[in-house]
C-alpha cells in the first residue's frame, strides 16, 4: 500500500516561489474551467437527447477528462509546492467527498427504478450493471461484454454512462502513485533544477502510451478503446501536462492566448457537429475535442482581455458547471428509464423534457447533498471521517443492488410442463412414385406444423422451457465464440471444419450470422453422414455482390467486401459437394440496399448462379420470421402471458420477398427452402414452440430449437445433393 503521507521531491517545495506571482495551477479559482464543465455536459446531454446537429456531443465526456487532468494535477502539485508532501488521505477524502454520495444518490435511486420498471431478466442484467459501476468498474464490464457505447442493438443500460466514472477514478489511484514514483527518482539524481520536468517527462510518456494503445484498440478492440483507462489516459495527461506548464502559457501575448481560446473552443464545437455516433472512436477523432478543451484551458492562463474564458464565466454558463456533475448522473437514467414510464418512445420533445426534469434533479441533489457534504467544517477538517462517509455511500449503492438482485426473481416458467418437441423419423414412402427425399421432408415438416400450431396460443411460460429464459443469451453456436464468426474489423476466413473433418464430401455453410445459427443443425446431421462441414460467416455480411454501408462503423463496408472476395475464391478452389446460403433479412435503407428490394433479388440470382457454375449444389435457407422484440425479455415481463410478445404473422414474415427469392434461386439453378411453416401458422408465429424458445435475443435461434429442426434440414440438404 502507498503510504497516506509521502514525502516528494523538494525541488518541488520552492515551485510556487520560482514562479513568482502566477504560481501555477494558480491556486485562484478559475470561473472559466467551470463553464467549459457546462460546454462538456451541455454536449452530452444534448446529443443523449437527440438534439439534431449534436450528432458528436458524445465528445464532452473527452472534455471532462481534460479538464479532471489539469484540476487534479493542480491539485497535487499545488500540495507538493506547499509542504513538499502528497497527503494521499487527504487527496482521497476529498474526491470521495466530492463525488460518491451524489453518486451514490443516483445508484440507488436507478437500481430501485430497474428493478420496477424494467423487465426481470433484464433488471437482473441491469443490476448487475449497477454493482459494478458502485465500484467503479462498469467501465471494464462494459468493455468485456463488448458493449458499442454508440451503436447498440440492444437497449442501452440507465448505468452505461458510469463508465466515465470509473475512468476518472482509476486515474485517481494511479495518477498519485505515479507522482510519488517520480519523485522518488528524481530524490535519488538529486537535483533540483527543472523540477517539474520529471512529471512533464512521466505524463508525456503515459499520453504517448495511452494513445497508440487507443489507436490500436480502436480499430482491434473498439469496446476496450471506447471504455478502458489504459485508451483514455491520454486525454487526461493532456490536462495534467497543461497544468504543469502554465507558466509557459500565462507568459502567451495575450492575442495569442485570446485567439488560442476561441480555436479550442471552435475544435469543441466542431467535433459535436461533424462527429457522429458511427465514427470510429476515440483514435485519432479524439484528438480534435482534447486539443480544443485544452486550447481553452491554455487560454485563460494569460488572462486576455477579449478571451473565450470571458465567455464561458459568465454566470449562467458557471451555474450549469456547477451542476454538471449531478446533471451527467442524472440525465442518462432519466432518459432511459422515461418511456419505461410512459410506455412509448420519448421522440425530440419528450427528450428534451426529460433531461429538463434530471436537471432539476441534478439542483435538488446540488443543493441537499453535494454542497452539504463537500462544505461540511466537520469533513473538511478530517480525511478520516471523508473517506468514510464516501466509503458508506458507495456502500449503501453495493447493498441496494446486491438485495435487488435478490429480490428480483430470475424469471423460470410457471406454466405447465409441456411436450418435449423432437422429430421422429418419417416413415418409409407411400409408393414407389413418391421421391423419398420429398416424403420424408414433407413429414417432418407436417410433425413440425403440427407442434407449431399447439403452441400458438400458448399463455403461461412452460416451466420445462430450454432455454431458460436466464440461459437463453448464452445459448449460442460455438462459433459465435471461437472466432469463426468474423467481426466487422476482421477479413479472411480461418478453417472452421466441424463434422467428418477427413471426409471428401464438403458441405459449406456461407453468409453472415444467420448462417452461422444453423451450425448445430448442420453438426448434428454432418458426422453421420460423413461430411465435412466449413462454416464461413461474417456479422451482417451477406453472401450477395452488393455494396454495402455498414452503419455501425458509420462507413462503406469494406471488410465485408474483401471477405466476399476470399470466401468466393475459397470456394470456387476447393468446390463443396454442396454451398448452403443464409442470411439475415433485416437489412435496411442503412446498408446501401433494403432486404427483398430489386438489386436483392438480382444478387441473389447471380450468386446462385456464380455457385452453381463452380459444381457445387446450391441451397438457399429462406428467412426466419422476425419477432421484433428481444424475446427473452419480453417474455420475462409477460411470463404468464406468453402471447403478448408473440408477433402476427404479417408482421414477422414477408411472404411476397420470400416468394421473390424462391424465383430468383430456383432461375439460377439452386433449390430454396421456405422455413416459415417450421416456424408460423397462417396467423402467428408464437416464440415458444413445444418445449423449446425460438430465439435467444431479437433475430437469432436457440442452439435448441437449431438442434431440434436438424432433421429437416438433413432432409432439404440430402434433396439438395440428389442426382439431378
């Protein structure tokens, strides 16, 4: 453990004199940082809303980091100048006093709202999010559960924006420890010119670090560059630097400095207006926010008479700063949680009202905890009791969410048990005029129908489910996991065998990770039949020649591209006995072309036909309805209602599209497999069929229920590979 008083380099003890009159970080209050704190949180709750033209105004969060940089910095310097010591109870007392029981508030206050208002399996999740960013660790959470903070699926966490938090406070442990350590070495060179060199030396060395390790993650591992310490450091050494070296900017003539100002805050605004939530970030992007929130700090340094600081003290802007803390804790759960309430989408208006309605939050916390515990004599006078009375309030949150993780009951079927849903073997062919591979298809999919159709108005949740509603996230196809699947950065296609690896009968199974669901399927049929069975999948990457956007990198799709071009290389080398199409059907006008529309159909011809010009056989597995719902939430909040979530079928099948590819495959020489009827009757496709969950998130199957219509997939595959 450090020490709780460390002793620092006394060359440092004679900084404040040495600098004469603009000692720096000057101990004077700067009104000027507290607006550019109201710019930050103006940004982001803004763009949290929706606000057009504040498409960038995620950008804040980076000023924040800059600007906790130069304060905290300042702070210790200023100590070590003072008494040549870092009195680490001290440091600690204040930031706990300063930050956790506002937080702690808002912990508590979110966790109980959860756990009423949201679905059980994912309040449950929620909670869980909850815990960790209690201990100032939803950041990493975040970043192993591969969360992208700007384009997710799913809805988004109300303790999502605790991850900056987290940041901030692991820089508080390292940054002390790190002055201490330089200290400690510049102690043994015994030498007290230049003193703050040392520091600049060590800041300069961990923003390089951070930044490359940002830029590398950024495009490898976006989750970890977006949420982690080790790629944000960086921004808040920018800060720190500027803070032991503004003596340098407070000798700037002062157009200089005035001019410097209104750049940075320019940058600022230009990130908010030209990012967007599809730029990759942070990387190099970051750069323009973090040198605009410095600019402005360096700026007020000189103290120009027509400077931006002038602008930003004035005392509205000072009021918002001195909310901003309570406000960010506030606006991101009121805005999630709000239609939750209301049971429909917010829109601009309802937006806007709500982070109105968390800034009056944000007042009421200010005014009856922030101001109380932060200005208390008795506090303020012992780090002891500050430590403890933060330590208490992030307790308090830990407790709360652990009890309502108990509380909230992990959602498991009441109804009654129903009949395990397996397919039986069809029965030998009625004459010797039926093809067998048409009989035994025909039976199988008349079993299935037949299940199908018993439970379409099926209420309670079977308590025999499989999945569990709990397990039903996790219940995914290996290759989702190992790699197979390939993410939106990755190219190229690793050898994916599964089945009768050294059989010469290949069977691929190509297309985005619609195709890589029906893998159990194809593994329980495979071995059997002595096939080699090559899953070739990429996430929302369909097979077809068709250019795409992808909207979640904000740009043309160019991975996509380069893995078409190798997987159809692969291909046409190696020749699969047989090539098994898939892919999603919920690609929209955001992908450069619309599932079903014209250049779709076409894509879908010439891709049949290119296979089939290889020799292979060609099957094309149709589309699975969409449930437009993430099931196993949506069935967690009805469990005793399990039609409320179950879609018409109208709504989750296109039959005009479907019958659209059917031509198009069956034109250029492969065969197409309508599945609806595995799935649908005429009216509804319930999300629970026999014993069995369909699907374990919004669009994709159950490794169960994949298992369960193996059969009929064997029997479309054996028509497909028929002579003829």
């Amino acid at each position: 453990m450090l020490p709780m008083t460390a002793t620092v380099d006394s060359g440092l003890r004679n900084w404040r004199a040495g600098q004469g009159h603009n000692a720096s970080p000057r101990e004077g209050f700067r009104p000027d940082i507290e607006g550019l704190r109201a710019v930050a949180v103006l940004a982001v709750v803004l763009f949290h809303a929706g606000v057009p033209g504040i498409e960038g105004g995620f950008v804040g969060v980076d000023v924040f980091f800059v600007i906790s940089g130069f304060l905290i910095t300042g702070i210790l310097c200023r100590e070590v100048a003072a008494t040549g010591t870092i009195g680490l109870a001290r440091f600690y007392g204040a930031r706990a006093r300063r930050l956790l029981p506002a937080a702690g508030i808002v912990l508590v206050a979110t966790a109980i709202a959860t756990a009423v208002l949201l679905p059980p399996l994912q309040a449950r999740q929620v909670l869980g999010d909850g815990l960790a960013s209690a201990l100032y660790a939803g950041n990493y959470r975040l970043a192993l559960h591969g969360t992208d903070y700007l384009a997710a699926d799913l809805p988004p966490s109300p303790f999502q924006h605790f991850w900056s938090l987290g940041v901030e406070e692991q820089f508080y442990l390292v940054w002390p420890a790190l002055m201490i350590a330089t200290a400690w070495f510049v102690r043994r060179r015994r030498t007290s010119s230049a003193p703050l060199l040392p520091y600049l030396l060590v800041l300069a060395g961990v923003a390089a670090l951070s930044f490359a390790i940002s830029l590398t993650w950024t495009g490898m591992l976006p989750s970890w560059a977006f949420f982690s310490l080790p790629a944000r450091a960086w921004e808040l050494a920018v800060g720190g630097m500027v803070a032991l070296s503004t003596v340098m900017w407070s000798r700037l003539p002062k157009s200089v400095a005035a001019a410097a100002g209104w750049v940075g805050l320019a940058l600022i605004g230009a990130a908010c207006a030209h990012l967007n939530e599809k730029a990759p970030y942070p990387g190099t992007a970051a750069l323009v926010p973090v040198l605009g929130a410095a600019l402005v700090i360096v700026s007020d340094c000189a103290k120009p008479r027509f400077g931006v600081g002038r602008v930003l003290a004035v005392p509205g802007m000072r009021a918002i700063g001195k909310l901003s803390y309570s406000w960010y804790l506030w606006h991101w759960p009121v805005l999630v949680l709000a239609p939750q309430v209301l049971d429909h989408p917010l829109g601009l208006l309802g937006s806007l009202g709500a982070v109105a309605m968390a800034g009056g939050l944000a007042m009421l916390t200010h005014w009856l905890v922030e101001n109380p515990v932060r200005f208390a004599p008795r506090l303020r006078s012992s780090a002891t009791l500050s430590l403890a009375w933060g330590g208490a309030s992030s307790a308090v949150a830990i407790g709360v969410a652990l009890v309502l993780l108990m509380l909230v009951p992990t959602p498991v079927g009441r109804g009654m048990a129903a009949p395990a849903f397996t397919l039986t073997a069809p029965a030998a062919p009625a004459g010797p005029t039926t093809d067998p591979r048409d009989e035994a298809i025909g039976q199988l999919v008349a079993q299935t129908r037949s299940v199908v159709a018993g439970s379409a108005e099926i209420h309670a949740v079977p308590s025999n489910l499989t999945p569990s509603l709990a397990d039903a996230p996790g219940d995914k196809a290996e290759v989702f996991v190992n790699g197979c699947v390939r993410s939106w950065h990755d190219a190229g296609q690793a050898e994916c065998a599964s089945g009768d690896t050294d059989s010469a009968t290949t069977v691929a199974l190509v297309g985005d990770s619609h195709a890589a669901m029906w893998t159990p399927a194809f593994e329980l049929i495979a071995a059997p039949r002595h096939w080699r069975l090559e899953t070739m999948a990429k996430v929302t990457c369909p097979l077809l020649d068709l250019p795409i956007v992808s909207p979640y990198l904000g740009r043309e799709y160019t991975e996509c591209e380069q893995w078409r071009g190798q997987v159809m290389a692969r291909l046409q080398v190696e020749r699969p006995r047989l090539i098994v199409v898939s892919m999603s059907r919920r690609y929209g006008g955001d992908f450069g072309f619309v599932s079903y529309d014209r250049a779709w159909v076409d894509g879908l011809n010439h891709l049949v036909t290119q296979l089939r010009a290889i020799g292979s056989a060609v099957l094309v597995l149709g589309a699975i309805p969409d449930p437009h719902a993430i099931v196993p939430a949506c069935l967690s909040e009805h469990i005793d209602d399990a039609s409320a979530c179950t879609p018409a079928r109208p709504v989750a099948v296109n039959d005009a599209g479907i019958a659209a590819e059917q031509a198009a495959a069956t034109s250029g020489g492969g065969q197409y497999a309508d599945l609806t009827s595995l799935f649908c009757t005429t009216a509804r496709c319930p999300l629970i069929v026999g014993d069995k969950l369909v699907y374990r998130d919004d669009n994709h199957l159950t490794v169960s229920y994949a298992e369960t219509l193996a059969p009929v997939i064997g029997a479309l595959a054996d028509r497909a590979l028929a002579p003829g």
